[in-house]
C-alpha cells in the first residue's frame, strides 16, 4: 500500500481492498472530504456529461449543416429570382409580368439538382459562368450537390443513403451512415460562402440594375 493509500485509508475508513480498487481521481475526491456515496455521484455526473459531450459532437454539425445547405438553396433562389423580376423574358415572361409570376416560374426551374441549376439557370440562362465561380471557390457544382444530397439523407433518411441519393454522394454503398464532422462542415460553409460571393459580384456585373431591388 502506498503512502497516499495510507492517508486514505486512516482519513476515510475505506479498507485496502476498496482503494486498491480506486482511480488516482477516486483517492483525491476522498483526500478532499468525499464520500463513496458522493464519489459515485460524481462518477455518474461525469458519465453523464460524456455522454451529453458525445451527442452534441455528432447532433450539432448535422443540425448546422442541414441549416447551411438549406439558406444556400434559398440563397440561389432569391438570386435567380431578383435577376429575373428586372429582366422576366430569361424565363420566356413577358416584360410586365408580376412579381408572383417570376417567383413561380423561377420556382420550377430550380426545383433540380444544385449542379443542373448551375448549368441550366445560372450559366444557359443568366449567363453566369457557376462552374469558374465554383473553381475560384475551389469547389465543383457536383461537390456541392453532394452537400445538398447529404443534407437530404439526414433529414429524410436519418443520414443512411438512400436509393434516390446514392448516386449523387458517390462514395457510399446503399444503406451507410454518411457522418458530418465539424470539419466538412466548415469546409464546406467556406466554399458555399466563397461561391455566392462569386455569384453575387457575377450577377451584379452582368444585371446592374438588380442592387435596385
């Protein structure tokens, strides 16, 4: 028995048996006053916030990056939309159309994939160029459309890939759990901020008249 052992045992009462039993952080609680019964209070509170420690590692990425994906589709629609409202014949509209007019048809030409908006609305349509955007933000439409695709799994699908999303996450067989660190979250809300900044300065230069709006 060690000599710290020794003080315990004549401070506590506790017999050599049960502090042969006790951790370094055990013996200091009783140096300090504590009780087994305090000492196992103590051990139960630290599980217990270990373990509160744990979900909010895994939960919180998830819940950011579900929120991150989702303001950047809304970001992309209210961007199309602004432009289209001052310029309404990119999307076959007639000059007068109303505002409920545009929002409805921008509405049905983005309902696609992040990559398909890119090339079929921002770059054919608008005539922004979304891939060298996306390469200066060192990213690809299709990493992006990856985001979006996790984001769904984790919403739909409790982020186990599905049939519908396989494809588009690429590196997942069919039923894997697709985790999100906070470092592809980070990376990845870098990337999106870097491309709609791009997007903005693009849209800005090519439809002058949408800082108007």
């Amino acid at each position: 028995m060690s000599s710290l052992d020794s003080v315990i045992q004549k401070v506590s009462g506790v017999d050599a048996e049960a502090i042969g039993k006790m951790t370094d952080e055990d013996k200091v609680k009783v140096c300090l006053g504590a009780s087994e019964k305090d000492i196992a209070k103590l051990d139960s509170l630290k599980k217990e916030a270990e373990q509160y420690l744990r979900l909010g590692k895994e939960t919180v990425p998830v819940v950011l990056f579900v929120y991150l994906i989702t303001k950047f589709e809304a970001y992309l629609e209210d961007i199309i939309t602004t432009a289209c409202q001052t310029n309404p014949s990119l999307i076959s509209l007639p000059l007068n159309a109303d505002e409920e007019e545009v929002i409805a048809e921008v509405g049905k030409r983005i309902d696609k994939r992040v990559d398909e908006i890119g090339e079929d609305v921002l770059e054919k349509t608008m005539q922004i160029p979304f891939s060298l955007i996306c390469k200066a933000a060192k990213t690809t439409p299709k990493e992006l459309d990856r985001a979006k695709a996790i984001r769904n799994i984790h919403i739909h699908n409790r982020g186990f890939v599905n049939k519908r999303n396989q494809k588009r996450i690429g590196n997942a067989a069919m039923g894997e759990y697709v985790p999100i660190s906070i470092q592809y979250l980070i990376e990845t809300k870098d990337k999106i901020f870097l491309t709609c900044l791009g997007i903005d300065k693009a849209v800005i230069e090519r439809y002058p008249e949408t800082i108007n709006l």
